[in-house]
C-alpha cells in the first residue's frame, strides 16, 4: 500500500516524560486522518516531529515512500508539510497577504510586489473556496478567518500535506461547519490531511481514517466508517465514557449573583454590554449562550473585576462587587475560570504547585507575615494534583509543560478549592478531550449541588443544553431570551443566538 507519510516506531522524550513511545502513523494520499486521543496523549508532539520542530529519540520518518531527516520546519515545507498550529502564527498589524508571504516574499528589483502576493493569495482562497480578503488585517477579522490565513500559508508554499492541530478549539458552529467543508475540498483536489483532535462528531463527519494514541503509546489504526463515537471515547480514554452528563434536577435558593442595568465598553471604548440584566441563583447553573462578540468576553471581565463598567449594578448575596479590584471580588466569594487560561489563568514560566495557590498564596498556612511557606505551597498542590487527576511530573514542573487539558484542571482545582459562593466558568472545556470534559462538568454540577451558584459561558452548544439548569441567550450585549434546557434544542438556540426568535415564538 502506497503511504504519503510514514511515521515508523517514533519515540520522543522530555525530562522526566516520555511523550511518544514507538507510535506508528501511517498516512494514505488523498485521506483525512485523525490522531485522536487525550490531552497529554502526545498527539502534538508527534506532529512536531514530523514538522521538524523536535528531534525524535528513535524511528524513522518517509515521504512519498523515501526515508527523509526533517530537520527543521523548512526542510518540511520543501517536502510539501504545512501545519496549521492551535495557536496562530500571525503577526495582528500585518495584512492577511503579509502574513501568508512572510519569509517567501515575491520580489521586483529587491522590493516586495505586494500587490502580485495579493494577486496570488487571493486567486489561491478562491481555487480552495477559502473566501479570504487579502488585504485585510489580521487584527481586523474573525478568528475563522485568521484560521483560513493559516491554512492559506501553507498552500502557498505548496503543502501537499497539511496538519491542522485541534483546527476546530475556538470555532463557532457556523465557522466548524465551513472548515469541515474546506477540508473535503482539499483532499478533493488531491491533498492529505493530519486531523490532530478529541472531537468524535468531527471524527465522524469528516475523517476516513484515525490513529488513536493513549499515554503517549499508540493504541491503533481505524476505518471511521466502521466504528463510532462510542468506540472510539473508549480506545481515547481506555474506559467507558457517558456523553450524557447524569444530574438531578435543580432546586435553586435564593438569588447570589445578580446584575442589573449593566453596561461595559471595550478596550476600543464600543459598548458591548448593554443594559444587560441577569440573575444566578444559589444551587442552579445558568448556561450563557450565544455567538462570540456578543459582549460575554467583556461580561465576564466586569463580574470579575477586570474590566470596569461604565454603569449598572452588580451583586453578590445583597453585596456590591460593582467595580471591585480583581482581588476584593475574589474575597467576595467569586470563583473564575477564565476563557483564556494562559493569559489570565496562569503564570506559564512559574511551577504548577505554585499557580494552583495563585488566589490563596498570601494567606495562612501558605504565608506568614508576608513571608511565603513553600513547605505547604507544594504540599497542599500535591493533594490538589492527586485529587484532580492532573497529569504532571510533579508538582514542581512548570505551568507551560503541560497540556493544555492539565492546565485547564490545575485552574478548576485552584477555584473550586476555594469553595466559592458564585463559580464563573468561561469556556472551561475548551480544547479538552472527553474524558476531561466529563470530569468538568461533574464538577459544575457537585458545585451546584453544594449550593453554590454556577455561571457557565460557552460557545459549545452541546456542552450549554447537557449541564445548564437555565439558558440565557446573549446577543449584541443584552439577555434576549430566557429558555429551559428541556424545551429548547441547537437549532432554536442558534436562531436566538442569530438574533432572531424561533418559529414557535414568532419573529423578534
């Protein structure tokens, strides 16, 4: 049988981990294939060799049949490589069209021709039904968009294999259902594809075949269309997994969280949140739905204390937390797990012992007399870590060592900890396997069984109908609707979330 890439026996290890212990890929011309398995699993450090940015231990690596060294990751572009990473490579000030030639800029009499990359760039999103503006800034458009840029830099330099790593993590519907297309089309016009992923729906859709890889070892090769969902949880996770989150019914106390008139603006001074009115109370989770942009970021950012608001009320049990520092709202019993866990969840270069006691680290034991003990930092990180599952090779490891799945429970186990009377979840599931997930959402709801009041903001809509109590619909920064989570499905979320009212309840 005729491979496109081989990738045979490959071992590769960090201090103290080994990350891909002799897996085995084996990639055919013209097919979508998935590396699925749990974060941590090991599934983009393997890619990462084939890309030419780690050396492996062991194993060896073809193209097309011929044994190559992939040195680095323009010995693998000359090889027809292209990897389209989770987190983009672009520069936010340059145009789509600069981003795309950076490093391959065509040149006339020692100057770029921009205007002929553009030319080239744009002829190249119509040929692949991309629908990219060339001359449009990266910082100006969506992150779909900024994602297509990515997959355009690689056909321009002429990949005739592309890896997507997790391409669908931060993705609306919309923009997942456009991506799955664009992909067909790729593979029609002859490219393979590397499909680095957890989601099994997406699996099921778009692949024809998957490498399951567990605990860095590789497990096995499937045919997609002679398995399922099902199956496949099982190989990822090497258990049983329920895709259903099994919860009793709510039965919710008083009102704890509650917002009234609010208004926020953005860094740009655009008001996103606009008289917005909203209540959690104690012992329910209330799911925010709604499209990115619709001012949840900057909701958040308000109830947490990082961004001021210009007007409104927020309360929390008949307290005033409007405008309060970061710190004296968390004093104020609220929890945050944030949106973007490296930007506001962590300090990536400082141990993960010492980010699992970020919100704690001033007072007794952790410190005294603002001296710190790091005798009880490690010790009480090391019962959280255990407690969690998070998969580390100890507690002194650093914080961007881990998976991206690890990190995001590290941040849950340090605000859950903290028994907190309003616990804001802002995408915690995003980017994480279901094994994970399952273990995210039964924690929400132990929380909400405590008592405790649960705000859940997320794009997954899956995720909103399973674990919500209560559904609020966000659009251009108010509550338009209000919904039960039994009464309601995708289809009449995504017309609220869109603006409009479903058929049952007429036109808004």
């Amino acid at each position: 049988m005729d491979y496109v890439i081989e990738m045979l026996n490959i071992r590769k290890e960090f201090p103290g981990i080994v990350a891909n212990d002799d897996i085995t890929l084996q990639v055919q011309k013209g097919e979508i294939h998935a590396l699925l398995g749990e974060n941590g699993a090991g599934k983009s450090t393997l890619m990462n060799v084939l890309f030419g940015l780690y050396k492996p231990e062991k194993g060896s690596i073809r193209i097309q049949g011929k044994e190559v060294n992939v040195e680095d990751p323009n010995v693998a572009n000359a090889l027809g490589i292209g990897m389209v990473h989770q987190h983009f490579m672009l520069v936010d000030t340059f145009t789509v069209t600069e981003n795309i030639v950076l490093g391959s800029e065509p040149n006339k009499a020692g100057t770029v021709d921009i205007k002929r990359a553009e030319k080239e760039v744009q002829a190249l999103s119509e040929k692949y039904g991309l629908n990219v503006d060339a001359t449009a800034k990266i910082r100006d458009i969506s992150v779909g968009m900024q994602q297509r840029a990515e997959i355009l830099k690689t056909l321009y330099r002429g990949a005739e294999i592309l890896i997507l790593d997790e391409p669908t993590a931060v993705l609306t519907p919309q923009e997942i259902k456009e991506l799955t297309q664009i992909m067909k089309d790729l593979v029609n016009e002859g490219k393979s594809i590397i499909l680095i992923t957890h989601k099994l729906k997406e699996i099921m859709q778009v692949c024809d075949k998957c490498t399951i890889i567990r605990k860095g070892k590789g497990i096995g090769t499937v045919d997609v269309k002679d398995t399922n969902a099902t199956e496949l949880a099982s190989l990822m996770v090497g258990r049983e997994v329920t895709f259903k989150t099994e919860k009793t019914k709510a039965t919710p106390g008083e009102n704890a969280l509650s917002v009234k008139n609010l208004k926020v603006k953005d860094s740009r001074g655009v008001e996103m949140v606009k008289d917005l009115n909203l209540h959690v109370r104690q012992g329910e989770i209330v799911g925010v739905a709604g499209v990115d942009g619709n001012g949840q970021t900057e909701l958040v950012e308000a109830l947490t204390g990082l961004k001021k608001s210009s007007s409104g009320e927020i309360t929390l049990n008949n307290r005033s937390i409007y405008n309060l520092e970061p710190r004296k709202v968390t004093e104020a019993g609220v929890a945050h797990i944030p949106q973007d866990r490296h930007k506001h969840g962590l300090l990536l270069d400082f141990p993960i012992g010492e980010n699992m006691v970020m919100q704690s680290y001033y007072l007794a034991p952790n410190s005294k007399r603002g001296i710190l003990n790091f005798k009880n930092i490690y010790k009480k990180a090391k019962s959280l870590i255990e407690e969690y599952d998070v998969r580390t090779p100890d507690e002194y490891t650093k914080a961007r060592s881990l998976s991206g799945g690890n990190q995001q429970k590290a941040i849950i186990a340090r605000e859950v900890d903290r028994s907190p009377d309003l616990l804001i979840a802002s995408q915690p599931t995003r980017g994480l396997d279901v094994g994970a997930i399952e273990f995210i959402h039964n924690k929400l709801i132990e929380e909400r069984d405590k008592g405790r009041a649960v705000l859940l903001v997320s794009f997954e809509l899956d995720e909103i109908l399973n674990v919500s109590d209560r559904i609020a619909v966000m659009f251009d920064g108010k509550i338009i609707e209000e919904v039960n989570p039994e009464e309601t499905d995708e289809q009449e979320l995504g017309l609220l979330m869109a603006g409009r009212k479903s058929e049952k309840q007429g036109e808004a």
